[in-house]
C-alpha cells in the first residue's frame, strides 16, 4: 500500500468508526440501571416482533443489545411461553442450545448429533444448520392453524405456529462465511421467508443493515439498548495493550501467568480468608489449535488445564485437556474461536474470573480479530449482581498480547485483492437493487459476493488494527464502554 493510500485508507476507517458509533437507530430505549433484556424491553416491542406483517411479507428487526451476556434470548422466549406464540431460535453454536437446554426443559433443542425433533413443543432452539430441518413441515415458517381448536388443546400439547424467527449473534454470518457455507443459507432465509425476523447481537454491523435494507424487499426496522454507565470503570475494566519486547516466545508468556494463577490458588488454599486470593482463574483466548496444542502439550502439569474448541472427532483424539463445555473446576482456560461467541463462563459461588488473555495479531488473518471480535470475547464472563444490586464486570482485569510475529504483507495484500474484487461485483448488484426480478433471479451471487465483501473488509480493518497498540486503540474506539492502555510487558521468566 502506497503512503498516500495508506492515509487515505486511515482517514475512511475513522470516518467508518465514528459513522458506526453514532448509528441512528428507529427505537432506543434507556436501560435505566437495569441489565438483562427481559427487564429492558417492553412487551409492546416483542408484541410488534411477533405481529404477522398484514402484506404477507416479514419484516426484518435488527435488535442491538448493546452488551454480551445480558439474555438476549430468554427475553423471547419467556414472551413466548406466557402468550402460547411460536418461536424459532437460531444460533451459530451448539454450545448455546447446550445452555438452553440446560435450563429449561420445555424447548426443543436441536444441534448436530441430536435426532428428535418434538414437533408439538411451540418454542424451539436449534444450530443454523438445523434450521431447515427443524421447521420441518411449516412453510416459509409459518403454518396455518385452527386459532379456536389451538386453546382447546392440552397447553402440554402445544402446536408449532413458526411466528418468530430470532437468528442469535447474527455478526457471525459475516465472520464465519469464508468457512461456513450455512452462513450463505442463513442470510437467503431472512431475506426471503415469509416470517418475521429478528437479528440479535452485542456487535452492530451496519453494513450488512444495509446490505439487508437495499436487496431483501423488506422493511428493516432497527433497536437499540442504551446502557447509561457507558465509560464508567466500576463496570468495565481497561482493556490493556501488551507491548511486547522482541524475542519474547508467546510460550513464556504463558507460563508466567499460569505460574502466578497457580501460586494464587495455594495461597488461597492456606489462608482462604485474604482477600483476592480466590478470583485466580485465567481464559486464554487464542485462535490456533496448533499453537495452543504446543504450548499445553510442553507443560509438565496439565491437571488444572482445559482447552475449548471447536467440536470435532480430530481434536477429540488429537488435542490435550480437550473439552466441550466451560469447567469452572478447571483453573487454566484455553478458547478457540469457536468460543468467542456464546460460551458462557460462569463461575457460580466462587468469583469472577481474574484474567482474561487475548492473543492475536496480524500475521495470519484468523488471528486478526476485530473490534467485535473482542468486544465478544470480553462478553464470556456473565456479568454479576451484588447484594447492593450493581452489575459488575464477571473479570478482573484484561490483557491483549500481539502474538510478535511480524505483519504478513503477502496475506494482507491478498485480503484487500479479494476486498476490492468483492466490492466490484457488489456494485454491479447495487445498481439493480430496486428491481425485484433481477435480485430474485441473482440472490445467491448477491449474497456470496456481499458477504465476501463484508469478510474481508473485516479482515483488512482488524490486520490494520493490530500493527501497534496506538492501531488497536482506534479499532476499538467504536465502543465507548472499553478503555485501551498501552504499557511495556515486562520479561517473563522461564517456565
């Protein structure tokens, strides 16, 4: 990139933040203190969400939560158990319908490897790859019933009206769907079925709003949840940039953490009464099976260790303290990607977790995480409610480590080839955006080219975020509630 356009680049991605930051929504609403969206959002919204569209066609609702962990979805559903409305959850990974299932016992949870559907339950939650099958007879999502023989019927005995489709952490249509062709199926169901939808995530994307706005034929109605205690410390803690000294292995780095949470915990063990000594839990977020496989397999102790990703028969045989689902048991938490959406860390009666641990940079793409990325990420730890009845951050303190790998110039370049590729066809599209037929007739390569485009400007603004700490403080700027610092990492030790 020459210096001229890389100014230039500069000067559009600041302009790209503070465009996004300062996003009008249709409907704000103040949370006034208050935390989980079941308390939030009034019923007269979800009573819109779930109104059938009197011209036939769904509308599309994009609802920004505004922070992670906040029970997003318990909100739709108790809404729907009280008013016997039927409800489709659809969600990226199995480990949230695992946490649905959990707890309650009268969905019907449906992920890979899961056979039965029980049709006669009315709210169900299933992976967007079971999406289709999990519609089942119902068509566009909707099925027609006898209103009247429906309330003479055992309530146990719910009948399946396909009302609502709710696609949870939607942002992830666009960060999976250089790997996920599901992404691609998911994103040709909003447009074009016949019930309402509601896209929910913590991460506004406003060009995929857009996107929507301009192909699906739909009307797009946006929400947001305004959080008053945005910048307030009590809430968030800073999010500290690690500038690394050269020569410093990632391995060291590790080690020295795990070593300080280890010794925490005996102190703890022998005097339990110190305060902060019990809060000694560390979560490793590191996008590379490899790397993580190295550096646990090379630990003498691997007892109090766990490694979360995705599932998959290799990584079950192949990948040491291999596990499906957050153990608290556990003191030592390593997380791929496939976690950093939806897995909850919840620690019940013993704390909050002390560190959380970010490892990436701009070596490789999948290591390039965005600012949403991280704001997810950041997300894991539920939030607690004290006694006095403040919502507190459910982590200590956080850490981004640049993984020291120098940029790969050659990777970089070939994101912004496929950008620009993806951005040429897309305005081809654009300029029959109005034109009903033609979409119709093109959506597929619509979609595949729009979401390509999404992807890998993505990719371009993160590897550009992760150059230096002065970059990822502009990345994450998007977000007021966050504060990067930038600080000296000192020389660790060897293990």
């Amino acid at each position: 990139m020459s210096r001229i356009s890389g100014v230039f680049y500069l000067l559009m991605m600041n302009a790209y933040y503070k465009e996004e930051a300062l996003f009008k929504f249709d409907e704000v609403i103040e949370a006034d203190g208050k935390f989980f969206l079941s308390d939030i959002i009034p019923e007269a919204w979800y009573e819109r969400w779930f109104s059938k569209s009197k011209k036939g066609r769904g509308k599309i609702f994009i609802l920004n939560k505004g922070r992670c962990g906040n029970g997003g979805t318990t909100g739709f559903i108790n809404y729907a158990r009280k008013h016997c409305k039927g409800l489709l959850v659809s969600v990226p990974n199995r480990s949230i319908v695992l946490s649905k299932e959990t707890e309650s016992k009268d969905l019907c949870c449906v992920y890979g490897g899961a056979e039965n559907i029980e049709k006669e339950r009315n709210i169900r939650v299933c992976t967007w790859d079971k999406t289709e099958s999990v519609e089942g007879f119902a068509n566009c999502g909707v099925e027609v019933i006898d209103i009247d023989k429906f309330f003479e019927s055992d309530s146990s005995s719910r009948i399946w009206t396909g009302s609502l489709l709710v696609i949870d952490e939607y942002h992830k249509l666009i960060d999976d769907s250089n790997y996920r062709d599901i992404c691609y199926d998911m994103v040709e169901r909003i447009m074009t079925t016949d019930s309402n939808v509601v896209l929910m995530s913590a991460t506004l994307n406003r060009e995929f709003i857009d996107f929507l706005e301009m192909f699906s034929g739909k009307e797009v109605e946006t929400y947001n949840v305004q959080y008053d205690d945005e910048g307030d410390d009590k809430k968030f803690a800073p999010l500290q940039w690690m500038d690394r000294g050269k020569g410093i292995r990632t391995y060291d780095i590790v080690c020295e953490i795990i070593n300080t949470a280890r010794k925490k915990k005996k102190e703890y063990e022998m005097y339990p009464s110190r305060i902060g000594l019990k809060d000694n839990q560390v979560v490793f977020f590191y996008n590379s099976v490899k790397e993580i496989t190295n550096i646990v397999r090379a630990m003498p102790d691997k007892s109090d260790v766990e490694v979360l990703c995705a599932k998959d028969e290799l990584h079950e045989l192949t990948v040491p303290c291999y596990s499906e689902q957050f153990n608290e048991d556990k003191l030592i938490h390593f997380a791929t990607s496939a976690n950093f959406t939806g897995m909850d860390i919840i620690l019940s009666n013993k704390g909050i977790v002390d560190k959380i641990i970010i490892i990436g940079g701009n070596s490789q793409d999948f290591l390039a995480y965005s600012n949403k990325n991280i704001k997810q990420m950041l997300g894991r730890p539920r939030m607690i409610k004290l006694k006095d009845g403040q919502i507190v951050s459910g982590y200590e303190s956080s850490f981004v480590i640049p993984n020291g790998r120098a940029v790969s110039k050659f990777k970089y370049a070939n994101a912004v080839a496929k950008r620009n590729k993806a951005e040429k066809k897309v305005k081809k599209y654009q300029k029959r955006a109005g034109d009903e037929e033609y979409v119709r007739d093109f959506i597929v390569e619509i979609i595949q080219w729009s979401l390509d485009y999404m992807y890998y400007s993505n990719i371009v603004e993160s590897m550009e975020g992760w150059k230096d700490g002065k970059s990822f403080q502009k990345m994450m700027s998007v977000y007021p509630e966050y504060t990067v610092t930038i600080k000296k990492m000192p020389i660790p030790k060897h293990y």
